[in-house]
C-alpha cells in the first residue's frame, strides 16, 4: 500500500488537496477526525481552542504519533493494493512513525503558502473560521507543540500554493496524484 501525506501549516490547502483524492476515488483518511471524535466524547464544542486543547492533551498521553498510529490502523483496513491518502499528518513523529512503517512508500507532499494568504484563507473558511490573532496564534502552536517545522522540512515534494487560483491547485493536486498511483515502488 502507497501512503500519500499532506502535511503543511492551517490553510495551505491540505484539505483541498484531499478534496481531490476523494474526487479520484482514492480513500483519504482525515487525521483531524481523531480530534473531532475526543471533541464529541468530551462533550466539546468545536472551536480552535477546544481543538488545541484536545490535540495537546491526545499526544502527551499517547505519544507525539498517536495520530499517525490510528490513521495507520485504518489504513490497513483499506485494501492493501490501493493508494491511501492522509489528510494533515503533523508532528516529526507522526512523519517518522509513518516513514519506518511504510519506508519507501509513504511520500509527504507539503502544500505550502504564505502566513498572510493562509490567514486570509483560514478567514474566510465556512467551517471554524478563524481571526488574524488566533490564525497566528495556531501557527506557533503547531510549529511550537507539535513539532510540525521538521515534517514540513523533510517531505518529499512541495506545492506552493500561494498565487494559484482553486481549478489551478486542483489541477497540480490531480496531475501529482495520478502520477503518483501510476508508479510502482
């Protein structure tokens, strides 16, 4: 099984990028649903400080990869042939947890962009839209606590995202997917 990550900072467009996979018919599993789940459990409302909270709490608990180890378990319930995409692995951990796994076939493709166009973005989002402050204060939550600069650092390929209108990302996303579930490793 091909392992595809999208990683890269809140709104750089990791989820559009799975939007696409899901559009290609390849499974995508959203590691943010973990949260979502411990949020619902919690009785939680969903908001940017709930979320931090939860994300913080699961990885001093469990371990800095504990999203990577139940994306990887439902991964291996998905059919072993196929090209499985992760939508927003984070911390160095997850991405080296996932790498040991998978060796050569896990490949991290960054989505990348400006702070000032990701804020924009993460503006405007119909769900959990957030302001300038809380986009920056997130920004150094995830780089700071969940040591999010080196898997941005180490991945395999990159996709900068900063001047492309959506159909252009969509298009880059689709042409590098299907290239990638043509190769063999």
């Amino acid at each position: 099984m091909k392992i595809i990550a999208f990683v890269g900072m809140p709104g750089s467009g990791k989820t559009e990028a799975a939007n696409v996979a899901r559009k290609l018919k390849f499974p995508v599993i959203r590691l943010g649903d973990l949260t979502d789940e411990e949020l619902k459990k919690r009785g939680l409302e969903i908001n940017e400080q709930n979320e931090r909270k939860v994300r913080e709490d699961l990885r001093r608990e469990f371990g800095m990869d504990i999203y990577a180890k139940k994306a990887s378990e439902r991964a291996g319930q998905i059919n072993a042939e196929e090209m499985v995409v992760l939508d927003g692995v984070k911390s160095f951990e997850e991405f080296l947890f996932l790498k040991n796994k998978y060796g050569k076939n896990f490949i991290a493709v960054c989505t990348s962009a400006s702070p000032e166009t990701r804020h924009r973005r993460l503006g405007q989002r119909k769900i959990r839209p957030l302001n300038e402050l809380e986009c920056r204060s997130r920004d150094l939550s995830e780089l700071k606590n969940l040591n999010e600069g080196a898997t941005i650092a180490m991945a395999d390929c990159y996709i900068l995202n900063e001047n492309l209108k959506k159909p252009e990302f969509r298009g880059e996303i689709e042409r590098l997917l299907k290239r990638m579930g043509q190769q063999k490793v």
